[in-house]
C-alpha cells in the first residue's frame, strides 16, 4: 500500500469531533453552564418583565392609565412624527455619506484611502454627548463658531442646531461611520467581474454604480438601514441636547423628562418605554429576517478574485475632495474646537485676544476636582468589572451555543441578543423598576451600574466570542478530556487561552465602549456613583463647558488610543471584523 493510500486510510480512522449532548456532560459541567444560563437569562428577561408589570399594573390591578396620561398630556402624533423624521432623517444622511465614503476608498483608486479610512472611524469613537456638544460649540445660532463666520454675508446663521435639520445633521454625521464599516465589508466581499463586464460594455461609471453595484450589495444595504434607524430611534444625546430646547420631543426626551421632574412619573415613563421597545424590536426583526435572506444576493463563485480599483480618471481628485470635506466636518471641526475650547477660559469666537490668551488651566483644575477623579475611577471600575464579567459569560455561553447540541441552546444565544434591542433609556427604567421594588440594596450604588452595562454589552461579547469559538476545532477539547482533563481543566487550560485574542478584543471594545455610555446609566445613577459620562452631563448643564471640553480630548485622546490597540489585536489574530 502507498505512503499516501495509508495516510487516506489513517484520516478516514481517526474519529471526527462530535458536538456534546447533556448525556457526555459532568455534573460540574452542567452546574457551570446553568449558571450562565441563568445570568444571562436574569439580565435579559427580569428588567422587561417588571418594566410590563410596572407600566400595564397598578395597586387595582391591570390598568391603561399610563398610557392615557402619556399620550393625552402630549400626543401620540407629534411624538411619533417627530421620532419618525428623525430617525428617517438621520438614516438617510448616514446611508449616503457611509455608502459613498465606502465605495469610494474600497472601490476606485481614489488617493490617499489608508488615511481616509482611519479618520473616517473617528468620529464613531467621540462619545455621542461630546460629538453634540462640539456641534453646539460650532452651529449654535449665537456664539457658534460656523454661525458667526457665515451670518455676516447670509444675514441669517447657516443652520440652527437646536431644529429637527440640525438634530439630523449630527446624528447622521455620528453614525455614518457604522455604515461605512457595514458597506467596506460588503464591498471587499463582491465579485467585481459584473462591474467590470458592465465598464467593458460601455457603460458609464454612475450607471454601474446604481444598477449592478448597490443591486449586488443590498443585504448589506438594507441592513445598515435597519441599524441606523434603530440607533437613531434610541438615541438619547440628540434629542436631549438639541431637540428639548428647540421643542422637539421624541420619546427617549420625553422618558427622560417623566423621571426626571419631582415626583418621578414611573408609569409614564414605562407608557413611552414599551412604544420605544415595539418600534426598536420591530427594527431588529426586521433586520435578522434580511441577515438570513442575504443568501439570495451572494455572487459565490470557484475561484479567488482581487477587486481591481476602478480608474476614475480626472474625478479622483473629486473624490479624493469629497472625502476630505467629509473628514474635515465630521472629525477635524468638532475635534478642534473641543480642544480650542479646552484652552479658553469661558467659550468664546476665535480672534487675536482668545488666541493670545490659550492656557492649560482647564486640564489642572480637572485634576483639582473630585468629582471628576470619583467619575474616572467608577468609569475604570465599571469598565473593567463590565468587560471582563462580559466576557467570561459569553465563553462558555458560546461554548454551549457552539460546541453542543444541548436542547434549548438557540435560546440562550437568542437571550444573549435580546439587550441589542432594548434602548438604554428603557433598560434604565426597567432597572429601576426592579431595583426600587427589591430589598436587595442596589439602587444607590455602582452594582446597579454594572448590571447595566453587563446587559448592554452581551451581544457584543456573545459576537466576540462565537467568532473565535468557530475557529477553534473540537479536537483540542477532546485531547484533554481523552488525556484525563475534567471539563473544566480542558475549558480553563485549552479553550480559553485559544479564545484569548478575541476575548481580548471584546474586552477593549467594552471596555472602552463603557466609557462612552450615557443612556443606560442617566436614568439609575445616584450622587457619588457618576461615570465620565455623566460628569460631562453635569458640567454642561452646570454651565462648565470650557473644562467640560478639556476632560472631552482626554477622554477622545484615551478612546482613540484604545481604538488602535483593539485594532492591531483583531489584524493580528483575524477577528477585526468581529
């Protein structure tokens, strides 16, 4: 028999990994993995259940009351409406600019896309209260600095921030990094040859585009649609800071505004939660409906293919122009006038005398305040605690989900997911709605905030870690149960030190992602207990924005750094796309 019949025979011998069944698993095992299902199960049902009790039950029993209140003091319509326009607003400015951003650096030979494709992630690392801020600074239609260059020669400001133009101007410019991250992807997977036979034919370039290209990648397409309109939805920032004060009101403001009037209207503020939560599951129905339909619009093919840039001629430098305009309005304006600001002593228009009089003092003090350094310290506390509880979690979750074949498993890989589609105002007030009523004292404290951010942050962590659980094989696992090893020894010895890069990576990004939360955590904080975000809420409304701005570039500066470490661990290891 040949050398290579015999190493045939040997492959075809040797016992393929199987999936577990509850009948090869130990009674440690079992106690392990119950635990987890337990947890996740506690952190995605248990706030919803007490947020239905709360809203449709009173001391009489089941009740419409509060949803009579909520919507005959403000209405339905208008409320609706206004939510309705902004997050179609917001989605269209973001699909366009992400999708045109995308396709030009991934697509054509457009100069200088490396860079271009680093500063356009930026502004998805600005945490969303600061990203507002910064656009105050520059369009609001008194001291802004846009506004005071451009209303010399219009007569009248630019643009009005605090209006539903300018509300969707900033929420768009904020995620349309999501979506260029989305269409990248989309676009580096695409078979090129239909483009390619389509230019051959003598079609023209924007043809193509509109006819083969965006038909080719419409899963993709759709889905960023989805995204950003649920993220829009259930943005707090926007409406917070430049909807209230030009009267227009969505329900994340008016959730906000029933909690925080005294006395604290719990049962309006769960009226406008549950509409919230239909309109954002609704969305991610929709959109895992299209994941699974994606199939239908794949161009598979037997063989290897190298997208070749297409060659836009004389319009590349058009291009290469439409990309730094974009990455001049959406990172350098805000960035630079957060740090211009940082260094004044009161906010004020850029001259020769403000120029003149640039200082670090801002930085000092916030090293002289308390409050600031209790808010760095619970944000890094949190952070750690979050992420690495997070992620322990979601390793052996995605092991069960993985690995096994255990009865039920799909529902705790769908429990994990649930939390994507609850907004983090409403998470917040269903916290309260179980933390008020427990004689576990919880509410008051920063454990309140951990389990906030703990049911925030697991579909990211359960994303993280599948991703790398599939690239693990199983025969690892069953050489160390085969060589003796308990479950757990084989778990805590082989798994996890496989698992480390993409654990690694989920970590930073919910480490550092925890420092940009605001929304889950305004409604349940209590004095003593605030994160950096909400500092930088209380300086702005204590009227503090020049040292507001100061802890803004650190904390910019710290994401950013954080940003490329996970960057260079996720190149490193394969899972950046995770």
């Amino acid at each position: 028999m040949s050398e290579e019949a015999t190493s045939k025979r040997h492959r075809s011998l040797r016992p393929r990994p199987r999936s577990l069944r509850w009948s090869d698993v130990s009674r440690q095992q079992v106690l392990i993995v119950l635990g987890v299902v337990v947890a996740i199960g506690f952190l995605a049902l248990v706030p919803l259940a007490y947020l239905v009790w709360g809203t449709f039950f009173d001391q009489h029993g089941f009740t419409l009351r509060f949803f009579r209140e909520a919507y005959g003091q403000y209405g339905l319509a208008e409320m609706g409406m206004n939510s309705l326009k902004f997050a179609v607003g917001s989605t269209l400015v973001a699909v366009t600019v992400g999708t045109v951003l995308a396709y030009l650096i991934v697509r054509t030979d457009a100069p200088l896309k490396r860079l271009m494709f680093a500063a356009s992630l930026v502004p998805l690392i600005i945490p969303g209260v600061l990203h507002t801020i910064a656009w105050i600074f520059l369009l609001s239609p008194r001291a802004g600095l846009i506004n005071n260059m451009f209303e010399p020669l219009l007569g009248r400001p630019l643009l009005d921030i605090f209006s539903l133009g300018g509300m969707v101007l900033v929420q768009g410019l904020h995620l349309a990094p999501l979506v260029f991250l989305l269409m990248v992807a989309a676009f580096r997977s695409m078979d090129p040859a239909l483009e390619e036979s389509a230019l051959m034919s003598g079609a023209r370039l924007r043809t193509v585009f509109r006819r083969i290209t965006l038909s080719l990648v419409k899963p993709a397409l759709f889905a960023a649609v989805l995204v950003i309109a649920v993220r829009s939805l259930e943005s707090f920032e926007v409406p917070a800071l430049l909807g209230i004060p030009g009267g227009y009101w969505v329900f994340t403001s008016r959730i906000w505004r029933a909690l925080d009037t005294y006395p604290s209207r719990f049962g309006q503020a769960g009226a406008y939660s549950m509409s919230l939560l239909i309109l954002t599951s609704v969305g991610v129905y929709l959109y895992s409906r299209l994941s699974k339909r994606g199939r239908a619009f794949q161009t598979v093919t037997g063989r290897g293919f190298r997208p070749r840039p297409l060659e836009l001629g004389r319009a590349r430098w058009l291009a290469t122009a439409l990309m730094l305009s974009y990455v001049v309005i959406s990172v350098v304006l805000p960035v630079m006038i957060l740090v211009y600001s940082s260094t004044q002593p009161f906010f004020q228009a850029p001259s020769a005398h403000s120029l003149s009089s640039m200082s670090l003092d801002n930085y000092r003090h916030l090293f002289d305040q308390d409050l600031t350094l209790r808010a760095l310290r619970n944000s890094f506390v949190l952070g750690v605690g979050s992420a690495t509880s997070v992620m322990l979690l979601m390793a052996v979750a995605s092991w069960l989900v993985v690995r096994t074949k255990m009865p039920g498993r799909w529902v705790v890989d769908n429990l994990a997911f649930l939390p994507i589609a609850i907004p983090g105002l409403v998470l917040g007030v269903s916290l309260l709605f179980v933390y008020l009523r427990s004689p576990v004292p919880i509410y008051g404290t920063l454990w309140i905030l951990f389990i906030a951010f703990l049911t925030t942050y697991m579909p990211y962590g359960m994303r993280y870690a599948t991703t790398s659980m599939y690239q693990i094989s199983a025969e690892l696992e069953e050489s160390a149960q085969t060589s003796g090893a308990t479950w757990w020894q084989g778990f805590r010895r082989v798994i996890l030190p496989l698992l480390a890069p993409g654990l690694v990576a989920g970590w930073i990004f919910i480490f550092a992602a925890s420092f940009r939360e605001l929304s889950s955590a305004i409604l349940i904080y209590s004095p003593g207990n605030e994160v950096i975000s909400i500092r930088i809420w209380e300086m702005w409304r204590d009227g503090s924005t020049t040292e507001l701005a100061a802890l803004g570039v650190i904390i910019v500066a710290t994401l950013v750094l954080l940003a490329a470490v996970a960057h260079r661990v996720g190149a490193r290891f394969g899972i950046r796309e995770a």
